[in-house]
C-alpha cells in the first residue's frame, strides 16, 4: 500500500492538488483544491493510488456485490475500484437536481454495496447514493475515496476507508485571509455545470 507521503507525492506530481483562491461547491473559499480528474489523467498514476485504496477496502469488507458512485467525480475511480475487486459497478446520475439510478442500472434487494467516491467533503453525493441503496433494500456496507477531507463532525466518517485524509482549511467570504483577498478566486469541480 502507499504511504500518506507517497499518495501526496502522486497528487502533486499530477498537479491534482491545486494552489490558489478557490471557492467551493458549498460557497466557501479555500486555498487548496482537490482535483481528481487532474490525477485520472495520468493513468499508471492513477492505478497506483487504487491499487492501494482496494488493498484497504479488501482489509474492511469480504463480500462486497455492486459498488455504486455519484457522477461525475465518482464514476472513473468506482469503475477502477469495481475492476480491482472484480465486482459490478454502477452509478448515479443528476437528474433535476437528485442523484438516481438510470440506464437500466439496479441494485439487488439484501446485496452489500459500497459507495466509492473521488472526494469525500460534506458526504452530500455520498449520502444520497446512500438513499438509492436503502430504497433498494440493500445493504450499505459503507464509503470509499481517494480522498477523504471531511471533518470529524461529518456522520459518516468511521464508514470511510480512504486513500489519504488531507484537511484543507476553508473560509467563509466574510473571513477570507488577507493573503488570499488578492487573488483571484475560480470555482472549480463540476457540480454545477449546466446541462
């Protein structure tokens, strides 16, 4: 497995961790991202880092049936992890503004899933993918993620097995530092591209 050192080495070498003036899907202003899509980019990279989360998954879960993953960010890692462990993979879709399961995908009734995202930070699309599985009437074994950067008032956070925690400090736009004032903040990800 990689170490916490060598998982940073990855993200930074794929430039997936990114420096600067970011404002976040929840509103608030960092001065760090997580981009997974930067580090999918470079496949053998990539494949390193889920080599090593599906060796922890192995170590927490025996049978595992489907696992399921919120697009967009959730979909490429699901897959590689679901391709790992040898198990079905399926994802959800936004559709109005819900995470739902479409072309045909289903989750058996009693079936243990595990839900695999890219980056856990508020467990918003994780949490939801949650409510797919119980309407199901399967079996929510628990989360998985390259990154897990939520904090530990977070509900879910002894069901994450994670690649790497790495917190990232966050601000309100009433408390942003000084140093960050002057630079230019960018809204990144993809939760809220338009159709």
């Amino acid at each position: 497995m990689l170490s916490y050192n060598e998982s940073l080495k990855i993200l930074k070498e794929t430039e997936a961790l990114l420096e600067g003036h970011f404002i976040l899907s929840s509103g608030l202003h960092s001065n760090k991202y997580i981009q997974c899509a930067k580090l999918l980019s470079h496949p053998k990279k990539a494949e390193a880092i889920c080599i090593s989360l599906s060796e922890k998954i192995k170590k927490r879960y025996d049978k595992i049936d489907t696992i399921l993953s919120p697009a967009m960010g959730g979909v490429i890692i699901g897959y590689e992890i679901g391709r790992l462990l040898k198990t079905k993979t399926i994802f959800a879709e936004r559709v109005d503004g819900q995470l739902i399961l479409r072309r045909d995908f289903k989750i058996e009734k009693n079936s243990n899933v595990l839900i695999v995202e890219d980056v856990i930070t508020t467990g918003k699309s994780v949490l939801e993918c949650s409510n797919i599985v119980k309407k199901s009437k399967a079996n929510l074994l628990g989360y998985a993620c390259i990154i897990d950067r939520s904090d530990k008032n977070i509900s879910i956070k002894n069901k994450i097995v994670s690649q790497m925690e790495y917190l990232i400090e966050t601000f309100s736009s009433k408390n942003i530092p000084d140093n960050l004032k002057n630079v230019k903040a960018i809204k990144p990800g993809s939760r809220n591209l338009s159709k």
